[in-house]
C-alpha cells in the first residue's frame, strides 16, 4: 500500500506539472472589457478568485454599489469574483498583470482583431494593428498571413547575419587573438626577426579589415529590419510603432480554429525547446541549459564509470577482508550521503584553484591575470559531480559483482585462465547490468543538482555554448547553463515572478523528460543485456 501510495502520489505530481507546463504553449483567448464609463481593458484571464465579504478593505467596500453591497452584508452573497488579467504591455503599463473585481466590468468579449506580439523585450502586446510601415511609408495590413509574411522575409535577414558572423567575424577575431598572442611572444622573447613581426602585423590589418567590411554588412541588414515597423494601438487608444527586429511571432488568437491551436502550440514548443532565454530567464526557450544539462552528465559519466568500476572491481576481486578495506567500505558509504553543497566548495578549491591554476600557469600563462582553467567551467562541473556520485556507483558496481556465482570464476580457472583474464573477459561482461544500473543512478542524481554546480561552473546566462566550430571546437573551461538552476533562477531570481511560473513548470517537466529519457536508454541496454546472459542458466535476479 505504501508502495502504490508513493507511485499514485509522484505520477500525480508529474501530471500537475506536466499540465501546467503544456499549457504555457497553448495560444490563450484574448478578451476585452469596458466599465461604466466605457473604459476598455484588453488582456487574457490569468485566475479567477473568490473574495469574501469580511477581506474587504472599506475603501473597496465602499465602491461596491449599494444593491450588491447590501447582499454581501446580508450574506447573500458571500463572496465577491476578482479577475486576475494578464494585460501585457509591460513597457507601458509597468506590469503584465492586473487584479479587478468583476462587478466592475461588462461581460468579457472576444474580438477577433485582438492581436498578440511576442517581444524580445517587453513582453506580448496586446492590442490592435493599425499599419505596417517601411522606409517611413505606411501600408495598410489586416490578415495574421501578411504578418508571417513579414516575420518570414525578418527571420531570413536574420539567419544572414548569423551566417556572416559565423563565417567572417568569427574566424576573423579568432585569428586576431592568435596574431596577438604570438607578437606578445615574440615581444616577451625579444625577437629580432622582424619579418615574422612584419607579417603577423600585415595579417592582423588583413584581418581587422575584413572583419570591418563584415561588420558593415551586418549593420545594413540590422538597419533594413529595424526601419520595418508594426504599427499597433493599445488598449488606452494609444498607437505604438514596433520594430520588426523586436518581434518573434504575432498571431490573432480568437480568430484561431483547434487546428491552427494545435500547430501553435507545437511551434510554441519547438522553439521552447531550440531558442535562447530572455528577460531574465523569464520568457524564451532552455536551449542552452539542454545542451549544457546533456554534456554535463556525458561528461560526468566518462569520468565516473571507469573510476568506480575500478574501484568496485578492486574492493571485491583483489583487496584483502581486513581492518583497511572494511574502512574503505564504510568511508564511500558515508561519502554517499555527504551534503552535494560540500562537494561544490571541494571542487571550487581543489578543482578551479588547485589544478585550474596550475594549468594555466602551465599553459595559458600569456592571458593571464585572466584565467583559462583557472575560473568555473564545464570541465571542473563534471569533475565534482564525478566524485559526487562516484560512491553511489563503487558500492552498486560491488554488490553487482557479488551477486554472480563463485562457480563462474572457478570455472574460468579451470580452463586455465588467469585471475585478470576471468575478471575482464567472464565477470565484469557479466557484471554489465550492474554497471548500468550505477549509470542510472549516477545520471539520476547528477541531473538533478544544482548546488555544487553554482560554485563550479553553472551561471545564470551563458553567451557561449561549450562546444562550437572553433578549435579546439570542445570548451571545457566554458561556463554554461543547467536545467536545475535555470529552474531555481526563474522561479525564485527572476523579477517578473508571476509571468515565469508557467515558465518555470515547462522547463521542470522538461528536466524530468531529459532524465526520464536517459534513464531508459541505460535501461533498454541493461535488459538487453541481461537477456544475452540467460542462456548461461543464471536467474535475471542474480545479474
């Protein structure tokens, strides 16, 4: 009972926020209302709350009108419905959200043209469009497919200047710093061969000219999309002038059918999944924190495993039953259960500092005061979280090896072969599904933390990926992001608290997926496996 407790109570939990996160995606209807003086107020319902006659303030009891006043006093009606109403506009209004009764608001309609925009900055608008202008020209514009139109013809403009960059910045100011380090060299060494200088200098002006002559090109794109403007009109009446280079995506929400929902939402998804975060992690995509969430735990796994399998083989096949291996033993049980906290401050002093340091005054002492290694990095992350879960795995890996019968091994012998021939050609094959367990849960946890990682490497924005197509095209001593704590940054760090939520549940659900995921991969291979080793007549429980 108590099992089935514990599952019903996780798969509700999963389900909870596997249903708030979904819905962050899907295109909410925009509704508009007026009060009595014929004030609109334009936005989508956020929450909806029931308020009782006793939590009113006297100021608001006295704004009530004198008929529903009298009910409430009369306990008629108990409670009064406020709105919670996501207005957007967050530039302009100051907020995304306002809280209204409503009793002060007419019945809540739907227009059709109600358009929402999503913002690089800002927020969504919501409002209305007036114009599409260009070059200072004005166009008239009615229909959601001239605006994709205009989003389509922006999105290429932009995927332009990302090729130049990668094309001829990048390599460009790659190579400046290369010419840079090798003049400081020569420099340093007091080298009289002026023509190595003469053409380290003639190709840094080569290089600086080109990457002048590109930057130019960017910048005549960048000025084409920011002249394209959307002109829009605000609830208020108010008309504002939106650059396209600010826009991601508009659509007309109540003019949608299921389908065109549906697709909204799987695009919505993918772009959650492949875009980069924005406004403090509070809107935008986690691309970046999958990406650094999936090489960290690689990482941590090619370090790990051969460790502990070692460590596991030694302690069971090779190490006496004395005082000293019974300590082992007890110390990396206890290790198991040390705070993950500790093992950050361990790897920021051992790992950053220690051999960090010495790397780069090994090294890369040319850019130094500035350090290389000698900083929090993806390779120092995988490191302490190597040595977090590396208990876990030695103390799985043993009991795994245990569970295999003493007659294989006498049987090896037997035919002749030696103690390491047995061990690392019958047993530790055999041992396989055990080895994969311990990668299961050395996954399962190391993805999952985000304390050690703040010290060790993990920040709240990274520029860079850890891996792109410079040389040595794998950064190790790149800082990047991680599910776990973009999580916590949006939840708890972030200054528009209540528009992340819905953030916050999507990124979790999709932390859970990755590591859900994962785990069925080593899951698949451990079964695969035990199913080779039954022919050799052991029960699946031993191995």
């Amino acid at each position: 009972m108590a099992v089935t407790i514990s599952i019903l109570s996780m798969l509700t939990v999963l389900l909870f926020i596997g249903w708030k996160g979904m819905s962050h995606f899907w295109p909410q209807t925009v509704y508009e209302w007026k009060n009595d003086s014929e004030q609109p107020l334009i936005g989508q319902i956020y929450q909806t709350q029931q308020v009782p006659w006793s939590q009113l303030s006297i100021t608001q009891r006295q704004a009530i009108p004198s008929t529903l006043r009298s009910e409430l006093e009369t306990q008629t009606l108990p409670e009064l419905e406020r709105l919670v109403i996501k207005v957007g506009n967050r530039d302009i209004y100051g907020g995304d959200f306002v809280s209204e009764f409503s009793h002060d608001w007419s019945q809540p309609v739907a227009e059709p043209d109600l358009l929402v925009v999503e913002r690089r900055r800002g927020g969504q608008f919501f409002g209305r469009v007036v114009a599409f202008e260009d070059q200072g020209e004005k166009h008239p514009i009615s229909s959601a497919k001239e605006i994709k139109e205009l989003l389509a013809l922006t999105q290429g403009e932009r995927d332009k200047i990302e090729s130049i960059v990668d094309a001829q910045v990048e390599p460009a100011s790659d190579g400046l710093r290369r010419a840079d380090q090798a003049l400081r060299r020569l420099q340093a060494d007091n080298s009289t061969d002026k023509q190595r200088i003469s053409q380290l200098v003639s190709t840094k002006d080569q290089l600086n000219a080109n990457r002048t002559q590109a930057e130019l090109q960017i910048e005549e794109i960048r000025q084409q999309i920011e002249q394209r403007m959307l002109v829009v009109k605000d609830m208020n009446g108010d008309v504002h002038s939106i650059s396209f280079s600010l826009i991601l995506d508009a659509w007309y929400p109540n003019q949608m059918t299921l389908l065109d929902k549906v697709g909204h939402w799987f695009h919505q998804g993918a772009l959650f999944l492949y875009d980069e975060p924005r406004e403090s992690n509070s809107e935008g995509g986690v691309f970046p924190a999958i990406f650094g969430t999936i090489l960290l735990v690689l990482l941590m796994s090619v370090a790990v495993m051969p460790l502990g399998v070692l460590a596991g083989l030694y302690l069971h096949e090779y190490a006496q039953n004395n005082w000293l291996t019974r300590l082992i033993r007890i110390t990396v049980q206890n290790l198991a259960g040390v705070p993950s906290i500790v093992y950050g401050v361990f790897g920021l002093g051992f790992f950053v500092y220690t051999l960090g340091g010495s790397i780069d005054d090994l090294f890369y002492s040319d850019n130094l005061p500035a350090p290389t290694f000698g900083t929090p990095g993806l390779l120092w992350a995988s490191l302490t979280l190597a040595m977090l879960t590396l208990p876990v795995v030695v103390v799985t890996i043993e009991d795994g090896l245990s569970r295999i019968p003493k007659s294989v091994r006498d049987g090896a012998f037997a035919l002749g072969a030696t103690k390491s021939e047995t061990i690392f050609r019958v047993v530790l094959p055999m041992a396989l599904p055990a080895v994969l367990t311990a990668l299961i849960l050395a996954v399962a946890r190391a993805a999952g933390e985000v304390a050690p990682l703040m010290l060790v490497g993990v920040v709240k924005l990274a520029p860079n990926l850890p891996i792109d197509g410079q040389f040595p095209y794998i950064h190790l001593e790149r800082k990047f992001m991680h599910l776990g704590f973009h999580i916590y940054d949006a939840g708890f760090q972030t200054t528009n608290l209540e528009s992340a939520k819905s953030l916050v549940y999507a990124t979790s659900m999709l932390l859970v997926t990755v590591i859900i995921g994962l785990n069925l991969i080593a899951i698949r291979i451990r079964n695969s496996l035990r199913n080779s080793y039954r022919n050799l007549g052991f029960d699946e429980h031993v191995l």
